[in-house]
C-alpha cells in the first residue's frame, strides 16, 4: 500500500474522530453544565461564524507556501491548547470565547486535509471517496465507543478528557505525511481573482449554504432532540455513528461514476430526499424512529459532499486547490452551520423540535430546486457546459 496514501487513510480516520466527540457529545456537555438550547446554539454557532473569516486565509496561506503538512500540524497544536481552555471554563462567557478559538483551528484544518487528499489520489490512481470513507469510519468508531468510554469515565463531565486522546495518533501521523508536490502557476493574489469572476462558483456556493443550513441544524441539535425524546447518551452516540458508518458505500463507489452526472444534478435531487428525510424526523416520537432516520445520510450527505468536492475541484484551477476546499468548507462548516445552530436553537426553544424539521424540510426543497433551475438555466444557455 502506498505510504501516503496510507497516512492520509489514518488522518481522515482520526481527525472525524475527533469530530466525532465534539458534534455528537458538546451539546450534551453543555447541556450538563446548566445552558439552555438558545445558549447551546449560539456557542455552536460562534465558532463557524468566527471561523468563516479565516478559514479561506488558511487555504491561501498553504497555497501560498505550498505546504499544507506545516499549516496542520499548527493548526492542530492551536486546537488542542484552546479545547483546554474549553473544558476547564466554569463561566459562561469564557466558555464562550473558549469554543471560539478552538473552532477558528480546528475548522480549517477539514479542507486543507482534503485538498492535499484529492491532489494524492489523483497522483495515484485512487479516488477521494476510497480515502475519504475512513473518515466516516473514524467519526462512527469515537461516536459509538464515546458513549460506552464517557460512562465508565464517570459521565459526560469527563469530555475533555476523551477529546485531547484521540489527537495524539492524529500528530504522530502527521509527521508520516508528504507535502504534494505543486501544479500549474505559482499561487498569486491576482489568481484569486478567477474565483470571483466565476459565477458558476459562487452561484454554486450560495446553493450550498441553503441546502446545507438543515444538515447543520441538525448536527447541532440532534443530541438534544434525542435527549428531549428519551434517549440515552449512548443512543445518541449511536445515532451519529449510523449516520457515518451508512455513508461508507457511497464514498467508495460515487466517485467512480461522478463524470455520468452533472453535479447539480446530483445535489438537486439530494435536496429533495433531504426534505423528506426531515419530515420523517418532524414525525417521529420514539429514540429508535429517530435514530433509524440517520441511515439517510448514505443518500443524502454523502452524496452531496462527495458531488461538491469534485465540482470544486473541476471548476477551479490547480493551484487554488485548498483555497477552493476552504471556501467550500467556510459555507458548509462556517455560514450553515452558524445559521443552522442558531435558527434551530430558536425554534427549539420557543415552538418545539418537530419545527426545526418542519424548517428543514421546507429550506432542503428550496436548495435542492435551486441547484435544478441552475442546471436546467445552464443547458438552456448553451448545448454542453464544461
């Protein structure tokens, strides 16, 4: 097996591990501490705001200096020393800043790993989605485990502790990894330009942001919508380790047969079966109705992620490789997900979980529609599109 290849299997893995215990078990956490859902949504949704603003910085910078091993390795460090900070906060608003700074480091770090992943394969003869797919192994193990791992620790109170364990793997691996060696023109600020002169691209972004908006919500809010039905915190673990584990066959064989449809397409019909998949989530009463509903994933997120990664690279020049990812990441993790945790703690708070899925529904319709209307456009204004 290739070595690089190899590292990069065992960075995805752990890096979504880590993510596995901050998505699934934060809400959880803070909800143990005394917040309420408005508070939990606005902490959840601090971050990715904060961190939209950087996240494309750190793609030009890795561009830039043709590293992304070196602009990891920093983040990651950062990451870990402000989750400190986190865990030990007692106040508040410390807390507050704390989840911050964390998200500022830890957020950038999903894109650039994915852009020296798509630069490899292709080198190789791989596919992302055969690489890819250890995440989602990664976030399913930490997501099942974490709960059975917090209970013998003593409770959810034991978080932080879980949390700085499973990066120690993550940097030692880091240093197994090689730089990929660059494409085409040195990286410029005017070359960002091309970005946005492109419309296709930032039509394409802003259709991200709507149809993702519900996804993020729900990432935000699962665990206390579980938790507000009944469910355990291992119930709760497992509903976010099905919706990863069920993602693994389409990482593995979409990316094979990508090129037959257009990625709007794709992503158009996504949005529509995410619409129904969220009003089965509005109807839903019992922890196990809600927990089999995360098996939607394997024909919706994955789909999407997949369709849009592929579409960000086909679109935009090599050396704007992890700027491009980076943007794309900002929208999804940053834009969506501020406006999903926030619109969802609302609504929570005020009319009941079934209405932020009622939300969901209607929002996933829209986005999904929208990518549709710009394809049929698309093909209407000319025979073929590159």
């Amino acid at each position: 097996m290739d070595k690089q290849l190899g590292t990069l299997r065992g960075l995805q893995f752990w890096l979504y591990a880590a993510s596995g215990v901050a998505t699934p078990f934060l809400p959880l956490y803070f909800a143990e501490k005394g917040y309420s859902s408005s508070q939990i949504g606005a902490m959840l949704m601090a971050g990715p705001l904060i961190a939209i603003f950087f996240q494309p910085i750190w793609g030009y910078v890795s561009d830039r200096m043709q590293t992304v091993k070196k602009v990891v390795f920093l983040l990651w460090i950062l990451t870990i020393l402000f989750s400190i900070g986190l865990f030990v906060s007692e106040a508040y608003a410390m807390t507050f800043m704390f989840i911050i700074l964390m998200y500022v480091f830890f957020q950038p770090s999903f894109p650039l790993l994915d852009s020296i992943t798509i630069q490899a394969v292709e080198r190789r003869g791989a596919t992302y989605g055969s690489i890819r797919l250890f995440g989602s192994l990664g976030f399913t193990a930490i997501a099942v485990a974490g709960g059975y791992i917090l209970e013998a620790m003593g409770g959810i109170q034991q978080l932080g502790y879980l949390f700085w364990g499973v990066w120690i793997i993550p940097i030692l691996l880091l240093f197994r990894l090689k730089d990929e060696p660059a494409e085409g023109e040195r990286m410029t600020l005017r070359s960002i330009q091309g970005i946005f002169g492109n419309k296709s691209f930032l039509l394409f972004l802003l259709l991200v942001f709507v149809i993702t908006i519900p996804h993020r919500m729900n990432d935000a809010m699962f665990g206390l919508y579980m938790k507000e039905n009944g469910a355990s915190d291992t119930q709760v673990g497992w509903g976010f380790a099905l919706s990863a584990i069920v993602e693994l066959p389409a990482f593995l064989l979409l990316s094979r047969y990508l090129k037959r449809i257009h990625e709007f397409v794709l992503i158009g019909i996504v949005g529509i079966l995410y619409s129904i998949r969220w009003l089965f989530y509005a109807w839903a009463s019992e922890p196990w109705q809600i927990l089999l509903l995360q098996a939607g994933a394997s024909v919706t997120f994955a789909i999407f992620w997949i369709s849009a990664v592929h579409y960000t690279v086909r679109v935009l020049p090599r050396q704007l490789g992890a700027t491009g990812q980076s943007l794309l990441a900002m929208v999804f993790l940053g834009l969506a997900g501020m406006t999903g945790a926030t619109v969802g703690g609302w609504l929570n708070d005020n009319y009941g979980g079934s209405s932020m899925y009622y939300f969901a529904a209607v929002v996933s319709l829209i986005g999904g529609l929208g990518f549709l209307a710009a394809e049929y456009a698309a093909r209407m204004k000319k025979p073929a599109r590159a």
